[in-house]
C-alpha cells in the first residue's frame, strides 16, 4: 500500500515536496523517489501512512491549482453545501473513484472513460468542496537515447541531446469549493506542463454547468482579479515578487524575473529600479508573480501564485484588461494555500 502512496506523490509533485510530506508522517526518505520506496520497504518503517494520505489529499485540494472566484449571492453557500453533501452519497466506487485518493495507474488511466467524474466530497476547517477526476491528453517530451540511432557516436557528434514528443494520457484533479467564511466559490483545476490556456478555461465551463444542472445556481462570471497586480507590486513588505511584465511609456515591453535560488525581490532589483527611475510616469504592469516563504516545524515553505493578463492596460481604450484566474502553486498543504487566497483576495479588494 505504501509503495502505492508514494507512487502516486510522485505523479503529483517534485521531490522536494514529496520528501517533506515524507518526513512529515514520520518516514525517513532515501535520496529521490525510487531509493526512498526501497528504504521505506526493506526497514518496515514505522511512519504514519494515514497521515500521508491525509497530505496526498490536502495537495489534491490545493496544489498547482488554475483557479476562478465566483461571488456568492445570499443563500447560496447553503445551497451549495447541501448539494455536495447530498452528491457525496452518488458516487459509484469504481476506477478512480475506488483508487481515490490514490492515482491510477498507466494502465488503469488508458482504460478510464474520457468523462469527468466525482470521486469525493472533502471537508475541513475551511470549506467543503467536491472532488472530481478528468484524464487528459497532454504532449510530454522525452530524452531519447543516442544508442536507439543506427548510428549513436554520429548522433552524438550532430546533437547534444535528442527530444522525442509523445501523446500522453494523465489524470488531473479538480475541485468545485465552496468556503465556510469566504463569501465566494472557487473551482480549482490541475494545471500539468502541456496543458493549453483554451482547455483550462474549457474545464472551468464545465464545472460551472455541473453547478448550474446540480445545484441550481448560476455562478456566473469569475471575479475581475486585474486590480490585484498593480497592489501586490506596490506593498513591498508582502511577499516577494519574482516576476513581472509591464510596458513603459517609451513603448518598450519589459519581462522580469528572478532566479528562484534568489531571495532579491524584482521590485528592489538594482537594474529594475535604476529603468523605473528613468521614465517620467508609472509602468504599465499587466503580470506578476509572488512567492511567500516561511519556516515552520524545521521545514520551509513557498506558496506562490502568478497573474497574467493577454496585455497591458490600453490607453486607447480607456480600459484595463481582465484577469479571470490566477495560478497558485507549491502548496503543501491546505495551510499554504489559504495564504495564498487569503492575501489575493485582500489585494483584489473583492467585496463581501
């Protein structure tokens, strides 16, 4: 059962995550993924497994999550609540829902029907969402041996590496929740590498209409997150700012970013504020990205979450551009998250 666990961690995130949740449920981990199940098997370890599926479900709910704000009307939490409480007991326990919260296997994710389906409903102090599962096609890339050429020393003359591109099918989570506090909704979706923007939004359509035909409310439009960039650029005491995109009034395009080993904010970056010193009024910012790092339990932890707009505020127009999801990633657990969500939500200035 463990192996499975663990198998199942490192189709969901990094090992640098994977060996903190580890150490957390009280195993000690080898050096990477495979060492570690080894270590793990032969010492029969005393370390709490049921914890670990606990974190493997916190970062099913909240980790590398694109995510969409809906504002809720009165009554409607309760009505929501109610529904996913009530949905809870249709859930047939078969395929994904029977391995939950474990992964499919490869094998197992080929042979998945292509529909979504409910596998939980998850409660904790927070909220109370419904958990559902999608297989997904993604292209993945892969480093090709040289020794699969007829010819591997010309191959490796001509290239330093070879790339092969594949069709591969993934299992990705999503989350329809609703908060105790928050008076809004949010519909969190899995955000694998070789996932298009135009999908992601076609997960987010779907999940409203599950909504609507289940529970009878219109989410309607995902909350205008734009007003957020500009505040997160300008309160340097929150958090640290790793990149951002803006336009200046020279006409030019800039895109900044820091290395993630820094710990220099890119608002406090000596060439950034030497070109912002040179205009004569105030950059267009349309994207940014903040990390907040803190140590707890010998541990550090770095939520992050990244804002992009299609462009800059248009002069021409009169108007700012819109933001309708945000990426929040790296979260370990629910706690990260709630930062995370917590302080967009202050500087989006969403009204209760």
């Amino acid at each position: 059962m463990i192996e499975q666990t663990i198998s199942s961690m490192q189709k969901r995130f990094s090992w640098t995550v994977g060996r903190s949740m580890l150490a957390r449920a009280g195993f000690r981990p080898g050096l990477g993924w495979s060492r570690s199940i080894e270590k793990i098997k032969d010492q029969e370890q005393s370390g709490n497994e049921g914890q670990l599926i606990d974190q493997l479900v916190e970062h099913i709910l909240c980790g590398d999550k694109f995510v969409k704000l809906y504002q809720m009307k009165e009554g409607e939490r309760e009505i929501l609540q109610d529904w996913m409480v009530k949905f809870a007991s249709n859930i047939e326990a078969d395929g994904a829902a029977a391995a939950y919260p474990q992964l499919l296997s490869d094998d197992d994710v080929d042979n998945e029907p292509p529909e979504t389906r409910c596998l939980a409903v998850e409660k904790n102090d927070a909220g109370i969402g419904v958990v559902l599962s999608s297989i997904f096609m993604i292209k993945a890339r892969e480093e090709l041996d040289f020794d699969l050429f007829e010819d591997p020393k010309d191959a490796k003359t001509r290239f330093d590496e070879v790339i092969g591109l594949k069709l591969k099918k993934v299992q990705i989570f999503s989350v329809i929740w609703v908060p105790h506090e928050r008076n809004y909704a949010e519909i969190r979706v899995d955000y694998p590498s070789g996932m298009g923007v135009s999908a992601i939004h076609g997960y987010h359509s779907t999940f409203k209409k599950l909504v609507l035909d289940g529970a009878g409310v219109d989410l309607g439009r995902a909350v205008n997150l734009f007003p957020a960039v500009g505040r997160f650029y300008s309160e340097d005491h929150d958090g640290r700012v790793t990149g951002i995109t803006f336009r200046t009034t020279t006409g030019a395009v800039k895109n900044e970013s820091m290395l993630k080993r820094s710990s220099v904010d890119q608002r406090e970056e000596a060439y950034h504020l030497g070109g912002v010193g040179a205009l004569d009024t105030d950059i267009a910012l349309y994207r940014i990205s903040v990390e907040w790092k803190f140590g707890e339990d010998e541990q550090t932890f770095a939520p992050n979450l990244s804002l992009s707009a299609g462009g800059p505020p248009s002069p021409e127009t009169g108007g700012d551009p819109k933001i309708t999801g945000v990426f929040i990633g790296n979260c370990v657990r629910s706690t990260d998250y709630e930062l995370v969500i917590d302080r967009l939500w202050q500087m989006a200035e969403i009204a209760e």
